[in-house]
C-alpha cells in the first residue's frame, strides 16, 4: 500500500508540475505566438493536456529565432558597421523606382536590400548543369570559397565537391563550409575531419547554441549558396547528395533549378553567408572577402538576393510573396514541392484570380513527404474554386522553387510555400526584374508544364473516404510541415 501510496504522490506533483508548466506557457504563447490562431490552438492545447502539450511547445512552438540578432550587438556593433559600409558600396548601383513594377519599393523595405544593375543572371536548369558550373567554379577560386547548404551528403557528389574545395584549400585557397546540423544529421565525423584536415573552415549551423537556445530544435538553415572570389554566386533549390543528379530510383529525375550570379548582387549573396557564419562562430568574415562591387561588361540584368529568416522583425518571407502576388496584373506561375500557404497567401491566390489574373500551380507527383503532399490537396480543393489551375509534375520528383510574375519578375531560390519557408526556416532567393530572363523562365516552366497532367475539378471529392480523412488530418500539420 505504501508502494502505491508513493506512486500516487508522485503522479499528481508531476501532473502538478505539468499543470503549472502548461499555465506558464500558454501566457508565454499569448505573448509572442505570430498569429492569433496560433495562439488560440496552443493556448487550448497547454491548458487541456499539459503533460503533452508543454514539450511540444517548447520545441515546436517558438516562432522566433533567438540569439541571432543579439550575437551581433555582442560584437560591439562591428558586423553593423561593416554591413553598412557594404551596403554604402552599393547605393551607385541602385536601380531607380521610376517606372518600375509599384511592389519594388516594398520589396526593398522588406529585404533590406536594392535592386542592382550591372548583373548577369544564367539560369542553370537540374543537376547536372549545377553543379558542373559550381565545381569549376570553385576550382577556378584564387583567394576564396564560401559553400553552404541544407543537405551535404558523404556521397558521389559530396565527395566530388570535396575534392574540388579540399584541391583549392591545398592551393592556399580560403574555404569555408557551412551546413545545416539537421539536414546534414548523417554526415559522420571522419568525413568532417578529412574536410578540417585538408585546411577547410567547417561549421554546422548551431542552432541550439546558448543557454537560452537549448530548445531551437524546429528552426533550419535551409539556404542554398556557393560564393567565389566575390565575383560569383551560385542559390537556388539544389542541396549536395546524389538524388540531385536524378541517381535516386524512386525520385529520378530529379526536377531542380539553381543560378549563377555575376555582378553586384554576388556581394548581397556573400553578406547572407557572412552573417550566417557570424551566428554560427562569432567570426566576422567581412575583413577576408572582397567587397568592391564589379559590374559585369553588357550586364544589363537588375536583380536582388532576398534572404529571409526566423530572425527577421518582420515576417518577411510571407509578406514578399504575398506583395508580389497582389502586384501580379497578367499572370502568377508557381512551382514548388511543398504548398501549404497559411491564409494569407491563400487570399492572395484568390484575388488574384478575380482580377483576372492567370494563376497555375505546379506541384510534385512523387514526393519525399506523404503528409506534405496530402495537406497540399486540402488547398487545391479550397483554391480550385477560384479558378487557380493545378498541375501534378509527372516526370520525376519537383523540387524547384520558381515564382514568376507578369513578364518581368522571377524568383529562383529556396523557399517553399509552406509555413516551414515562410517562418521558421532561414531562406533566400534570386529576384531577378528582366524581361529577357523572364522569358527563359517561362519557356523552362513551359516545358515542365508540358510534363504535368491538369488536377482536374472534383478531384477531391471523388477520392476514397481514407484519402479525403488523410488530407484533413495532414492539414492540422500545416505549422510545422
């Protein structure tokens, strides 16, 4: 009886403790929950089922990235001062607002940065094309290369990038490698210490570091970027593994664009490595890089590297697309593998339409993830009514991420339309104004359109019972998917 007496005792101080827990964060998810919906659903939950609810929200409930911001206020404002040297560097090269697209001047507001001229953009269409222009790019590296990346696998291709860092690194070459410790969880420690070995600067994200960071454990850096010289840049929806190059059987081909950057926007995309690097090991890399701005000859492409991120005062990543898709006056084309916008984004779709806007939407046949692929026929369903055409990629798996807008604006980079991209993720892309590069991304979208099949209307409602119950309990995932 004792024994059970005890066992009673200490079962209800720790539903006690739970309880206590739960009425502490849900104050806490009153205060700084983003979104009032959010705020209601942890409330509930931290109130009703503590013992559950309380570590979920710790891990998945914080919608600010800690730390980031503070680390360089530690450095005595040095990171500032040299970002805004940097950014003085380039007002010269500042595309003028007169007679642009109206979403420009709030582009800039949100991402703080300018549009620039005096660029050349060379769109670079699957893996192939990709990564053979970033290898010989690094191996054409005289003073330095900078290399991060969501995914870097110990693979063919890992090992082949490796190669070409590890041959720059023995030239005298300063390399730096940054990836993301969640994506690149398999990476092992012999494959690392060959790279710290041969001379190369390697660093995981470090996302929990800190005493007040322990439970960052929902936030990724999903960037995708390669820098050389500070003449060149690579971003854009390829990360380091073999499946990239279409070698995974169940995902071949492997459906993905990146670009290649020369000009003044290379240094916008260096300043996102910097500072990512800066949180990563409080190493400011602003005295090693080259930051003297560099038109191209015949370099007539404006363009602007948006980085977005957890860290933003804004939510800037949602903000962006959502502005661009009520700026869209002829048509908005989308490709992305994981579509599960939050609400405004889904308004955004819809006026759109009723302006008479074209809107397509193309999405995965074959998908990683089977709960991002159900959630996303929730809102085909819900838009579909709106006149926004859906098409399913069938020739492979989809992974890029290409916005483009009218006959001017496209995006190339790394986010998705899910709540992940827009506000837990660190992302960034290539906005590019030029109706000659638009032109290429249309005949490329073109061609994956020719390669999809049209989601026709009453797709969903003729689907099995289990389908349509999968699809509504997968869209109760949409925060963290």
């Amino acid at each position: 009886m004792k024994i059970l007496r005890r066992k009673g005792r200490f079962i209800a101080w720790t539903l006690l403790v739970f309880q206590v827990l739960g009425i502490i964060s849900a104050v806490d998810a009153i205060v700084s929950t983003r979104t009032d919906q959010g705020a209601v659903a942890w409330t509930i939950s931290l109130l009703a089922a503590p013992v559950v609810a309380v570590p979920a929200y710790w891990v998945f409930g914080r919608s600010r990235f800690e730390g980031y911001i503070e680390a360089r206020r530690l450095n005595q404002g040095e990171f500032y001062r040299a970002r805004r040297q940097v950014m003085n560097s380039l007002k010269p090269l500042q595309v003028s607002f007169e007679g642009r697209h109206p979403h420009w001047r709030a582009v800039m507001g949100l991402s703080d940065a300018a549009l620039l001229q005096g660029n050349r953009v060379e769109l670079l269409v699957d893996g192939q094309a990709t990564f053979d222009s970033i290898e010989a790019g690094i191996r054409a590296a005289r003073d330095y290369v900078l290399v991060q990346f969501y995914i870097f696998r110990d693979d063919g291709l890992g090992q082949r990038l490796a190669d070409a860092m590890l041959d720059r690194a023995a030239a005298g070459v300063n390399v730096i490698l940054l990836y993301d410790e969640v994506g690149s969880s398999d990476l092992d420690g012999d494959f690392l210490a060959r790279l710290r070995a041969g001379g190369i600067h390697v660093s995981a994200f470090n996302t929990t570091q800190g005493w007040r960071n322990q439970f960052q454990l929902n936030f990724r850096n999903h960037r995708k970027i390669v820098v050389v010289d500070g003449e060149t840049a690579w971003i854009g929806g390829h990360n380091v593994g073999d499946e990239y190059l279409g070698l995974d059987p169940e995902l071949a081909p492997w459906r993905d664009t990146h670009v290649r950057l020369q000009g003044p926007v290379v240094q916008q995309a260096q300043g996102v490595i910097a500072s990512d690097w800066f949180w990563a090991r409080r190493e400011l890399l602003m005295d090693e890089l080259n930051w003297v701005p560099r038109t191209v000859p015949d370099g007539d492409t404006p363009a602007v590297v948006v980085a977005t991120g957890p860290a933003d005062p804004l939510e800037t990543a949602g903000m962006f697309f959502v502005h661009a898709l009520n700026s869209a006056e002829r048509r908005i084309w989308i490709t992305a593998p994981y579509f599960v916008p939050d609400e405004a984004v889904v308004k955004a779709l819809m006026l759109a339409t009723l302006r008479g806007v074209e809107v397509r939407i193309l999405l995965p046949g074959v998908t990683d993830s089977l709960p991002t692929k159900l959630a996303a026929y929730h809102y085909v369903d819900l838009l579909e009514q709106s006149d926004v055409a859906f098409y399913r990629f069938e020739r492979g798996f989809l992974h890029q991420k290409v916005v483009l807008v009218d006959d001017e604006v496209a995006s190339i980079g790394t986010h998705n339309f899910d709540n992940r991209s827009f506000r837990l993720n660190f992302e960034v892309a290539t906005v590019v104004y030029d109706r000659g590069f638009a032109t290429q991304v249309e005949s490329m979208l073109e061609r994956d359109f020719s390669n999809a099949t049209r989601i026709q209307a009453g797709h969903f409602d003729q689907a099995p019972w289990y389908w349509r119950f999968g699809v509504r309990l997968s869209r109760l995932l949409a925060p963290i998917l």
